[in-house]
C-alpha cells in the first residue's frame, strides 16, 4: 500500500487566505482537486493534516463527493515537519511500503504523474521518487517506509529535506512533462498566475 499524504496545516501567511480553500476553475478547492487527482491514480487512502483554520479546509472539502482522513496537527506552528510527522504517524503500518507526501499549494499535479512515480518507485524501490523536469523537482515525493525513522529524528529547523536530499538518485528522478508538478502557489499574484495555467 502506498498512502498519500497532503500537507495543508500552515498559516498561510503570505497567501492571507487558506490555501486549501482556494478555488479553481471547473468548481473544485486546492484540497479536492488533489484528492480528485490521487484517486484518479488509484491512490484510495488520502490523509489531509490540517492545523491552522482547519475548519475552513474541511468545509472546503467537505462539499465534495470525495473521500479522505483529516489528521489534526497541534504542532503546525513548529514548521512542516510537524505535519509530516503527523501524517506518518496515520499511515505507517504494516503493509506500507512507501508514501506520497505533497503540499497543498501544488494543486494542478497530474494523475498521470503521480502514476509514473508510483510506477517509477514499483520499478526501482528507489527511496525516494520524485518528478522532476531539467534542475527543477516537484511533486508528489514518494518516500520509502524505511526512510520514516531518519524523519522521525530530522532537526525541526530543516525538515525532511536533508532526509530526501541524501536519498535522491537517479532511479528515483521521474522526467514528467506536466507544468502543475512544479506550479506553487504561495501569494495572491502566484495564485493568479495558477488561475491562467491550462489546467
């Protein structure tokens, strides 16, 4: 089994607005139209961390004809390793072999993307698997279960990524062609400019 986890329990500060809640053309949120894309690819259990206005990103949800488990991150303040933490502390069990980590502000992601790290990651074990497209990586991350424990003991002040930084091969680079793997959107211009990507 290989779990998603998405990342939506910051503050949103730079957006001024949860990020989650934000719409898309076509009627979904941020939030649904990550979970509506891992469904696609066939990935059923999707856990959401949530910390910061929870409420507005589970009313975001919640309006959706989709399924997911929203975990509640007390910590949120402490940064996004906090979340993550919480988020393995759901799906760390026994038949996991990996998991999807992505955050919330990458909502236009392909399924067909998060199928080839899946399928990348199935082909190779590579502990970690990730999109990437020249220098650039995006998302989903997919992290091996072995690499939760290092995670587990990673310094708060620099996250996973010193984790995933020293596990990143070659086997596990994906080349996608797909923009919303390496789209953010952290303000209301970058925002803006998600609204006018092809979606």
């Amino acid at each position: 089994m290989i779990p998603a986890i998405v990342l939506a329990a910051g503050k949103s500060s730079r957006m001024g607005r949860p990020k989650a809640a934000l719409s898309l053309p076509g009627g979904d949120t941020f939030i649904t139209r990550i979970v509506r894309t891992f469904k696609a690819a066939s990935v059923d259990d999707v856990i959401v961390v949530v910390g910061h206005d929870a409420t507005a990103v589970v009313d975001a949800f919640a309006a959706s004809d989709l399924e997911a488990r929203f975990v509640d991150n007390p910590d949120y303040e402490q940064g996004q390793l906090s979340s993550l933490l919480a988020g393995l502390g759901v799906v760390d069990r026994p038949g996991v072999v990996a998991a999807l980590v992505t955050l919330v502000d990458v909502p236009l992601v392909s399924a067909e993307t998060v199928r080839a790290v899946v399928d990348r990651y199935r082909a190779t074990r590579a502990p970690i698997v990730r999109p990437v497209r020249g220098s650039q990586h995006g998302h989903p991350v997919l992290i091996d279960r072995s690499l939760f424990e290092a995670i587990r003991r990673a310094d708060p002040a620099i996250g996973a990524k010193a984790v995933i930084r020293a596990n990143v091969s070659q086997a596990g680079d994906v080349a996608v062609d797909d923009d919303g793997a390496f789209a953010d959107a952290d303000t209301p211009e970058e925002y803006e400019r998600l609204l006018d990507r092809p979606s």
